[in-house]
C-alpha cells in the first residue's frame, strides 16, 4: 500500500452533505469515497491527457 498523506479538506456543508449520502450507499467511509472519487479523477485525466510522471507532479 503506498504511503498516504493526512490533509484538510474543505467541504461546504452542502457537499459534505451529498458525499456522505454516497458514501453511505456505496459502503464506504467517507474518506474511502473522497479517495476513490480522487482516483477516477486522475485515471480520467491520465486518459485523456497521459500518465503524469516525475516532476509534473510538482509543476
């Protein structure tokens, strides 16, 4: 499993709200969900644009 980073993240109460909702029907955490939602972001960026490697990671 790779290292994992904790970091704030800043939800209005509304999509704290909607996120919770999913994560509940999906049975899931709701830092299980946010993480799983992050990564299909990423994978649908990759697709369309490529893998990021190296240091695009801290352009």
């Amino acid at each position: 499993m790779p290292d994992k980073i904790q970091t704030t993240l800043r939800l209005t109460s509304e999509n704290l709200s909607k996120i919770t909702a999913i994560s509940k029907k999906q049975k899931r955490s709701i830092n299980s969900q946010i993480e799983f939602l992050v990564e299909q972001c990423i994978s649908q960026y990759e697709a369309e644009f490529g893998k990021i490697v190296g240091e695009e990671f801290y352009e």
